[in-house]
C-alpha cells in the first residue's frame, strides 16, 4: 500500500463539543501544534495493516474495523480525521473500482436529488472579525430550476451585496467562508441587506433567508452572551427574538438557534417556530445518531446538519441521514469554516438525497469547489 506523507486537512472554527476528536499534533513549532503528522503515521502504520486485504467494498467493515482499532468514544486514540481520511478514500476507490462517479455509489439508483443552496453571504460570530453577533446568514432559493442556474442567483445577489456595501461606507473584506464581513449597526441591519440585495437583484419572490446563530459560542452560565455588542438573552428571550425576526424577515430555517446543551430549550423553541420554519441541530446532533436519538425523544429541531468530520467515518454519516430522514426531519449536508478544495460533500448530498447544502459564498475555490462538482452532476444525469 502506498504511504500517504502528509496533508492539509481541515476543520471548524466554531466546533461543537460533541463532536469526534481531531488529532493534532500540538507540536508548536510546527503549523502552531496544528500538525497532522501523527493522525498521517496512524494512518500508515496503525490503520493500513489492519484494513489490508478487506475488499474496498465492504465499506462498513472497513468503518467498523477502524472504530473498534480505536475503541473510544470519540475517535481520540487514532483521531477522527486520520480515520475519516481512509473512510473517505475507501469510498472513492470502490467508486473507481465499479466505474461509477461516487454520488451514485454512495446512494445506489435512488440517489438523485440535487440540493438546494443555503448560500452564506454574509459572515458573523466566530468566523469574522466584525461586530455582528450571528455567524451566518443565508440566501436560499425557491424555485424549481437546475442547480446552475441556483447557483447563477445566488452569485448575482453575493456581488450586489457588495455593491450595496460599498454604497453604505461599509467593508467588503471577508470571513471563513467567504461571505461578507462588515461592521454593521446590529444584527437586523445584515438582514435588511440581504433583503435589499434580493430585491435589487430582481428575485423578491424567489429566494429566503437562512440563519446560523451557533449559540453554543454564546452560551454562559445559562444564558446567551452576545459578546460582539455585550447584550445577553435568556433562552426564553432568544426564543422571543426569534419568533420576531422570522415575523418581520422572510426566514426559512434558524441552525443552532440555542446552545447543544439547553435541550429544554430546544424542545421549547421546536414547539413554538418548529412548524412553521426548519430548525437546524449542528453542534446540537454532531452527525451523530445518538444524540439525534436524545433529540428525537425530546422533540428538538426538526432538521439536522451533516458535517463527515464531526463523527468519523462515511458509515455513521450516512447512519445519521437515513436514521434522520426515517424520523421526518430534514437533512442539510455542510461544508466547515476550515476547508479544502475536495468535494466529496456535494457527491454525499445527491447520493443521500439531501434537502440542502452548505458550501458557503460562491468565491474562492474551497467553497465553488463544491458547488462546480453539484454543476457536473447534473450535466452527468
Ligand atoms: P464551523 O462552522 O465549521 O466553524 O463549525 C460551520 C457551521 O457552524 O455550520
Ligand atoms: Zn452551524
């Protein structure tokens, strides 16, 4: 087996507790103790002899193989990224072997559901340096049309967005994934620009608005810090808050509206906006069935965010999707703040017949990546 020698690898700037370990190798001389050298030598000298001789179709033997090598709850012995890295790649060798693209190994006939954008213009939170409280927020189109002409809009309301900035004095430099990142007046004030530069591009009626709050950053001591602009909400006030802005702003879906460890919360807040708006569990599920079981039984979210890195293996993401959809809840495939130029997420996504998908701006090519592979897919059917 030939031996991989190293790898930029990537991950989230607002993680999620729950999530499966990233190995680093916290040497900081090196990348700052970013390194990846030992999850890299776990792949070749701890992974490969075991796995060895398996045929790359047994994708979930080789996945179970590797959890058990393990053996701890959250991937920490070998690391989730060393072991996703060889999930991944056994996948897209079976693809290769068969002769098929990967979207349809991954999902067989029945996988063929391109996703909706749920494009992020404009970047807050953890993922810019501004003042705006809220790390993401979403454009998301209506219509009925293909994936490139989607993708077309969105990027007409992204570049109008900046002419509207530019016209306000504000910044147009950028956060993590590529949407804008101003200082605004408050956080209603990049809602009202996302509006108006839907509007201005022509598709008042064709498009909503995505939230990503990732209350986890904000939550302390019970209660929801806004640290940018220093206001703090109880969860029954960001509840209030919520229901307000989805009354005055045509917003579809609110991700991680409250933090992954306020379940009484969540099952508050599901009871009062779950039927009318999609409510997203990132940090709160982790792409993890059991926690999506505990959100089940509690009536928490109506939908979940899948991210292959905050579980470990191609095996359990798919596990969290099928267990999800069996329940009716919605399924959003996403990409991380930290990201590579690989596109396996927007293969996922049509093989397991997503709803949506979170790639980002439709700039720089860590984030078109993904959206030119959707573009591809759709030429190939
Ligand atoms: P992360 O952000 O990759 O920084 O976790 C993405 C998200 O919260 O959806
Ligand atoms: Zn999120």
């Amino acid at each position: 087996m030939a031996k991989l020698e190293g790898q930029l690898s990537h991950h989230g700037a607002s993680t999620g507790k729950y999530e499966a370990h990233e190995l680093r190798d916290g040497d900081k001389k090196r990348y700052g103790g970013k390194g990846v050298l030992n999850a890299v030598r776990n792949i070749n000298d701890v992974i490969a002899p075991e796995i060895e001789g398996i045929n790359v179709l047994n994708q979930t033997e080789i996945d179970e193989v590797m959890i058990e090598l393990d053996g701890t709850e959250n991937k920490s012995k070998i690391g989730a990224n060393a072991i996703l890295g060889v999930s991944m790649a056994v996948s897209k060798a079976a693809a290769c072997n068969l002769e098929i693209p990967l979207f349809e190994y991954l999902g067989g006939i029945s996988g063929r559901n391109i996703p909706t954008p749920m494009m992020n213009i404009l970047n807050g939170g953890k993922h810019a340096d501004n003042n705006v409280n809220i790390q993401e927020f979403m454009i998301v189109p209506s219509t009925n049309d293909f994936i490139k002409e989607k993708i077309r809009m969105c990027s007409e309301i992204y570049w109008n967005l900046k002419q509207i900035l530019k016209s306000n004095n504000y910044a147009t430099s950028v956060g993590d994934e590529g949407g804008f990142a101003p200082n605004l007046k408050n956080d209603e004030e990049a809602l009202d620009l996302l509006v108006e530069a839907i509007n201005t591009s022509g598709y008042k009626d064709d498009f909503s608005i995505a939230l990503d709050v990732a209350a986890s950053e904000m939550y302390q001591d019970g209660e929801y810090n806004f640290w940018k602009t220093k206001n703090v909400r109880t969860t029954d006030e960001m509840i209030e808050y919520y229901a307000k802005l989805v009354q005055k702003y045509p917003i579809i879906s609110i991700e991680d509206g409250l933090s992954e460890d306020d379940m009484e919360g969540w099952t508050k807040l599901t009871k009062t906006l779950g039927d009318k708006i999609q409510l997203v569990g990132d940090d709160l599920f982790t792409t993890n069935v059991n926690r999506l079981m505990e959100g089940i039984n509690n009536k928490a979210a109506n939908s979940i965010l899948i991210k292959p890195n905050q579980i470990g293996t191609i095996t359990e993401t798919i596990d969290a999707i099928r267990y999800a959809k069996c329940h009716g809840y919605n399924v959003i495939v996403s990409h991380r703040s930290g990201e590579t130029e690989d596109s396996y997420i927007a293969d996922l996504s049509v093989g397991l017949n997503a709803k949506y998908i979170k790639a980002g701006a439709p700039t720089r090519s860590e984030r078109t990546a993904k959206y030119n592979r959707l573009i591809r897919i759709e030429e190939y059917m």
